[in-house]
DNA sequence: ATGTTCGCTTGATGCAGGTCAAGCGACGGT
DNA sequence: ACCGTCGCTTGACCTGCATCAAGCGAACAT
C-alpha cells in the first residue's frame, strides 16, 4: 500500500532468494537449491496499474499470482449483476488457488494500485512439488491457511456487528502491514470505501459513519485514505465483541 | 441422512475400490494399483453416534476424516463464548483440512447422526501423494473445492437476505444427496433449525418461520425433520435474487 | 480558473430480521 | 402411562443497518 512511485525494472528482477518477503511465500523453508529451482519458474511480469485484470472469472486457470508490491482485489460476480469482495491481497499473498478445482478462475483479480506481481505457472509447480517434499507440504498449508481464512470471513459475517466487522478488517490489515515490515499503525487504503463495505457486507454509508464515530471515540485518525490506527487495544476488545451484551447463537445438541 | 440402521461391520470393512463413494472421494481417477496403496492407510472405525466428536478444536491435526454414511457439523467457537458452524458434512465429503496450516484444529467435528467414518493419516497421505501424481492433483483440488465452497457461502452470507440463504441451503443439501444417488426431493434433516440458523447467520425463528412461508406457498412440504421439496424450479429461482427488487452494492472503480 | 465527476459524508426514514415471550407437541426416561 | 425436557412454532415488538436524499470537496480535464 501507499506504494506511489513506479517500481522500477531492476527491482523486478530480484529473484526470489533476494525478496524479502520470502518468508511469507512459497520459499518458506525450502533449502537455498530448491529454491533457485523454484526461482527458474516463475515469471516476473513488468508493473501492472490501479484498475488491470490479473484475471477474469471464467478464464481458464494457469498460474497462481503473488502480489510483491501493491495490493490486489478479488471479486466474484453475484447472480444479480452485483459482485462480492473476497479479499484484499497485500505483498507476500499469493492469489488463484480457488481455480485448482476447476481449472478456471471463479472471480477475478484487479489490481489496486501499481503493483508488482510474479506469476507461477501451475502445472510448473505442480511438477515441482512432486519432487520436493518440503515444497509440497508448504503448498498443502498454503491452501490450507486459505481455507482457515475464509472461514474467519464467515464467522465475521455471520456473527458480528458493523462495528466488530471493520474493527476486524483495520486490525487484519495492520496486522498482515507489520508482517510486511510496514507500519501497524499508519497507512493508506488503496480500496475504496464502497470496496470495503462491500467485503465487509456492509452499505457504504455504514462504513464512512463507522471511521467517524471510531475517530471521534479516539480510536483512530481518518484522512481520506489515511489511517492512523490511535488505540489499537480498543479495537481488539471492540472486535472481541465486548461491544456491548451482544447474546450470542448458543448452540446446543 | 436419514441413516437409521446400525451399519453392519460387514458394511464398514468394505475397502475403497469397493466403496461407491469413491467418485467423490479421495480415489477419483486413480488406478487401480494406487487406489490398493491408498486403501493401505485408510482406517475404519467402528459406526460413531449423534454427538461424538470426530476431533476438537485445539487438537493436534493428525489425520483426514471422510464420511461415508451419516453427517457430521464442523463449528467454531466464537469469541464471546458462541460458535459459528462451519458446515455440514455429508457422505464423501472431507472434513480437516483446515488444519493443515497450524497442525492443529481450529474448529470441532460433531456427528449429527450414527454414522461411519473413514480416517486418512495426513503424513501417510503426504507420502502417498508424493509418489502418486494424480493423488497429489486430486488433494490439490479438493483444497480448492474447498476454497470454492467457503467462497460461495461468503457471497451468501455478504449479500442474500433470509430466504435466498435458506433456500440456497435446501437446494445445496438436495444436490449434493441427489449425486450420492439419493434423493433430490425428499430426506431428513440431521441438523435443528438452531443449527441451520447459526449456519446461515439467522435467527432460529427466522429459519422457522420460513419454512412455514415456503410450505404454505407450495414450494416445500415440512413435517418435523422430514423436508420434501415440491418446486425445486421456484427455489432456484428465489436464489438467484429474483427475490423483489433487491438492490445491490453496485462496484465501480 | 472553472466545471464536472466521483468518492465520501451526513441526516432522515423504513424495514428485515433479531429479540422477547408464550405455548405446544415429540421424544426419552423412569 | 406419565412427566420433564427440548426443539420448534407463532405472535408482538424493537433496533441496527440499509436505503433514500442531499450536499461537499478533491482530483482531473479543458
């Protein structure tokens, strides 16, 4: 995010035993040779801009993407003409995993921002997954974390608040920045409101009246796409809904 | 569902190759010879009962669960002492691998109904796959499918109003019986209205009070646990958002 | 600089569905 | 056969958030 200036080719070319978000990809534990292997199959493309496609749903599927600067949306076409969010995807993040299973992507990948992105064709990397070991494991955990994501989203949408729901999204996003060595604390939204409100399922005005209130509480500060996150403890508990006495869907058997 | 009669040993000690899941399961499109070595690490165990767990949130991740008869609900607790269920498994689908990444469960397997359940060792399977090519593709796309799944029940819960989710709910349960030869229109329920509604993010009394609305528009005939669907072509279409003039977020960039 | 667009904010209003309350019938235990 | 429990239904009410409406300021083109 706030990545404004153009990336220039020589850091594109970095391979990926140089990148530093190595430890957030794939490479992650593979030993220095593997990884070179690795290295040889993916494809650095030059810098995509706010508004290109990665992918469109209905394309068929051929690689995976991991976003290496910027930030990337996804969205699926709602039967209505309308669309849903599924996520943001910061650097580190790799993109297209749902389209394994049916060898064509189910939603589409735009990128926010100048962004740049390496590509992994699939069956490459499937062919190289069979030949090491650790390499195989760390793609089953990919998918796996994927899968334990999504799951988060659904106990997000089908049990908080508006106000549990962007605390969550602020504190997901500061999280996965500092990961990034980036500020937890001070950042700018490439997405739009409307975006967020949509990923959240929330109404726009929702969302705009939420950054007021949370910045008149002193919670946060709110430029336009500014943030500043000011008591990132309130907002734990806020999303830990200690909102209020909140009851709850008690589940017996 | 609707599984009634103890399950003879005779039925559980059935291997793979005889098992008339198998097209929906793990062995898909494998040889014989590797469906045998896969058949290798499978465990049966003896039939579980309602209320059983299969494995706990917080356990260690040690093995993949396959149901062959019966169901089962994976759910997650939720922070303030809540749970969000995660699912509803039916025969031939795979529960666990969510817990892949963390080698530990983050969500509880609880049988809905006297059920038989095969085990897969995940690290026998990791082997397997490794030697196996087409096993190792068909784990990637279960992975996948998976993804896919959560991806549709996000744009459910993100966008569809009550009765879009339940009879988007009721045409999922009908289409997945129907391809487990079962049928399409008429079966039980496993699961209470409580359940349902904490699935669908919804009231108990919501959920009842449609299946009252949709029996008494002829769309579906309800008696205790026991559904049958009557306008199948009706339910889809209310699916689709056909629903009134449901406005929708609309995306621009 | 000036107009146009577009994303955002803010206020007013309405309603889908959650919450509360009460009753009923099925089922399991003794 | 009886009783208690529990899941389900139904009605009355209430509220959080969507919807509708209006206005504002930043970014951009001319």
């Amino acid at each position: 995010m706030s990545q404004r200036k153009v990336i220039s080719l020589e850091t594109i070319r970095v391979a990926c035993r140089n990148c530093s978000l190595s430890s957030l990809c794939l490479p992650m534990g593979l030993t220095a040779e593997d990884v070179e292997r690795l290295d040889g199959i993916v494809k650095r493309t030059r810098p995509l801009h706010r508004g290109d496609f990665l992918f469109r749903d209905g394309d068929r599927f051929r690689s995976l993407y991991v976003v290496k600067t910027g930030s990337v949306k996804t969205f699926a076409p709602s039967p209505e003409g309308g669309e849903q969010v599924l996520g943001f995807h910061l650097p580190g993040e790799i993109i297209g995993l749902d389209a394994i299973d049916k060898d064509a992507h189910a939603c589409s990948a735009k990128v926010l921002e100048t962004s740049a992105i390496c590509e992994i064709p699939f069956s490459r990397l499937e062919e190289l997954t069979a030949t090491i070991p650790s390499l195989q494991h760390q793609m089953y955990r990919l998918l796996s974390k994927e899968i334990g994501h999504d799951t988060d989203m659904l106990l997000l949408l089908g049990k908080k608040n508006a106000e549990e729901r962007l605390a969550a999204f602020l504190l997901s996003l500061s999280r996965r920045l500092q990961k990034r060595g980036l500020s937890a604390t001070d950042f700018y939204l490439s997405m739009s409101r409307h975006e967020i409100g949509n990923y959240l399922g929330l109404a726009v005005e929702t969302v705009s009246r939420l950054f007021t209130r949370f910045q008149d509480d002193g919670l946060m500060r709110v430029d336009r796409k500014h943030i500043q996150l000011l008591d990132v403890h309130a907002l734990q508990s806020l999303v830990g809904g200690a909102g209020q006495n909140r009851r709850q869907h008690q589940q017996q058997t």
